[in-house]
C-alpha cells in the first residue's frame, strides 16, 4: 500500500491516496476510524476522522436554552432549501395585489379583442375595477396557486444559484463575472422547467372569470387543451427568465460585494441592493415576460416568440411590451428585498445556530473533561 500524501493547502492538510487495485473492504465499525472500501471496480481507500460527538449533543434542556441550536439540527442543504421557499412566499404573498393588477394589464389586449385593444388600461383603473368586482380579496386572487408555486420555484431557484456558483467557479476558487451570470442564467431555467405548470395555472386563475379554483382550472384545461397547453409559452419563459435572474442575481452579489464590510450584512444594504438589481433586470427583461404572458392565454393567436412580438407591436404598438410595467416596478422593491433580504437574513441565522451547536458541544466537551480530572484526584 502507498503511503499518503500530505498536501498543505493554506494552513489546511488533506490525506490523498492512490488508487490500489484488488484492495478488498473491511467490515464497518462504528470505532473504526480507518475504513476501506471497494466501488465501480477500483479499490480505494478513505480515512474518517469522525469525532465521537454524540456523547457531548446538547440536551433538551441546552435546546430548550438556547433554541437557535435547533436549527443546526436539520441538514445545511435542507435548511437553505427551505430558507429559499419562506422567503419567495413571503415576498410574494406581500406583493400579490400588484402581480394582479399588472396581469389584468398585460393581457388586456388579448382579452377584450381587437376593435378595444387600443383603449389601454391603466393602472389606477385596474386597481378600481378589481375593487369593485370582487372586492378587497380580488386583489389576492391566485395568490394560493402562486405561493404553492413560489414555495417550490423559490427554493429551487436560491438553492441552485447558491450550487452552480460553486459548480463555476475558477482554479483559483473565485467566481469570475461570466461565472456568476452563468450561474444565475442557470438557476432561473432550472426552476421556471421545474414549476412552469402551476405558473399557468395561476395565471388562468387570476385573469380569467370563469374559473373559481386550481383544480377547476387544471381540470378544463386537461379537458379542452390538453396536456400540452400547460407548457405552452414554456420557450419565451426560459429566454426571459435566464437573462432576468443572470442580472439580478449578478448585480446584487456584485453591488453587495462592492459595499463596505461593516455595511454588507446591514437589512438597508440589502434592500438598496435588491432594488437596483431588480430594476437594472426588469427593464432589460420584461418585453419577453409580456410575451409570455400572452402565449399562456387561452385561444392565443400566437405560436412562438417570433411570431408574438410583431403581433403584439403591430397590435398594440411597442408600448404594448411594457404593458403593466408600472405596477411590476412597484412591486420590484418589495419583492426583490424581501425575497433576498429574508433569504441572507435566513443564512446568517443558520450560521449563527451552527456556531451556537458547536459553542454547546463543546461546553459539554470541556465539562466531561473536567470531570474525568476531578475523578482522577
């Protein structure tokens, strides 16, 4: 057998070993520190340096105490998963009567047909129709769809940016700003692919009269348009949703990043930051969201991007791209700050529970030593 290699790495060492053909696996134990196994034909050899921790676990009465160190319970992935989906409903929840109105607004034109289409709706006159027609819950019409869909949409979407910045960056274990656009681009198609479905629903719901649930929605849609009807628009949403999640997310690391230190973790800083990004995206991309839009709608004309954005020009002309765009910048603020904001508030909380775990563990390491000297004497 070789022996290791100790490679330092910033103060840090790392065991390597070769590959050793033949080598066979020795049966596990939970006292076994050294372990080796066999796998995909190769032996190959891996050291644990597992402490015995389970002695030194906090209590339930250290738990109870100190109840931050719960959270350093559940499993980091699973805690940051979570912290995205909280943090998407929440924003959205808040927010929900001005995606109403701006979907009232974008899908106007299609709506009430061609003679009509030029007689634009505005904004306080979609605020005040909603109010008279279906009264103050209107406003959060869809919302229940749109939370079930930005519980998992959300959490997908921060969870992945966070995995695919790992997965691009550099030798030099830096994120170049290629990397980090790449990284963003990646996270907003992973999870539009993944909840594209409940968007349509949603979006049936909230414009659409006669439908009064979700599952009456999905129902007649399966019936009358089929299966495929729920991934229709599905093309413009990936090409819009890349670009918009590249910037934003992009510009916040980086704005955020170019802040002083003592400034960074700062609730305003985050806001602030949100807001710029989010506004810096919006006007690049939000053509293409009202593209999308309009390809969703029932008895659409059109097929493709290409043939929805002349349609809609010659139709309504260019402002007609930007159609509810007062009421989706209104919203930018909010949303974006407090989708990012609670999300790095909800990291440095997990952060915080694992440094108070570990603070526990090691109270109670330091006590059982005590103990095992003072039985000495």
């Amino acid at each position: 057998m070789s022996n290791p290699q100790i490679i330092r790495h910033k103060n840090q060492p790392k065991l390597t070993w070769k590959q050793i053909p033949g080598l066979r696996p020795l049966s596990s134990h939970k006292n076994h520190h050294l372990q080796w196994r066999r796998g995909g034909g190769a032996g190959f050899a891996t050291v644990s340096m597992m402490e015995k921790t389970l002695e030194f676990e906090p209590t339930p009465a250290q738990l109870w105490k100190h109840p931050l160190a719960i959270v350093a319970l559940v499993p980091k992935d699973a805690a940051v998963f979570a912290a995205g989906a909280l943090s998407g409903a929440a924003a959205k929840t808040v927010t929900a009567p001005l995606d109403r109105i701006k979907l009232i607004m974008q899908t106007h034109g299609l709506r009430v047909g061609q003679e009509s289409a030029k007689k634009t709706l505005g904004f306080i006159q979609a605020f005040v129709s909603i109010g008279k027609q279906e009264g103050i819950k209107g406003y959060w019409k869809g919302n229940f769809a749109q939370v079930v869909r930005v519980l998992p949409y959300s959490a997908v979407q921060l969870f992945a940016y966070d995995t695919y910045k790992k997965l691009f960056k550099g030798t030099d274990d830096e994120l170049s700003l290629i990397g980090r656009l790449a990284a963003g681009a990646c996270a907003g198609m992973t999870s539009t692919l993944v909840t594209y479905p409940l968007d349509v629903l949603r979006l049936r719901l909230a414009v659409d009269p006669g439908y009064q649930t979700m599952t009456d929605v999905f129902v007649k849609m399966l019936k009358e348009e089929g299966l495929g009807s729920f991934y229709r628009g599905l093309g413009p949403s990936l090409i819009g949703i890349a670009p918009y999640v590249a910037v934003n997310f992009c510009v916040f690391d980086l704005v955020k990043k170019s802040l002083p230190e003592k400034f960074r973790n700062k609730a305003e800083a985050s806001v602030l930051t949100a807001f710029v990004a989010a506004t810096v995206a919006t006007l690049t991309c939000y053509p293409l969201d009202t593209i999308r839009r309009q390809m969703q709608m029932r008895g659409t004309p059109y097929k493709s991007v290409l043939d929805a954005f002349p349609g809609i020009i010659a139709r309504d002309g260019v402002a007609g791209l930007y159609r509810g765009f007062v009421p989706n910048a209104l919203k930018t603020l909010p949303n974006s700050s407090i989708k990012l904001t609670t999300f790095d508030a909800m990291k440095r909380m997990i952060s915080a529970s694992e440094k108070e775990f570990q603070r526990i563990l090691e109270e109670n390491r330091n006590e059982q030593k005590q103990s095992a000297n003072d039985s000495t004497f």
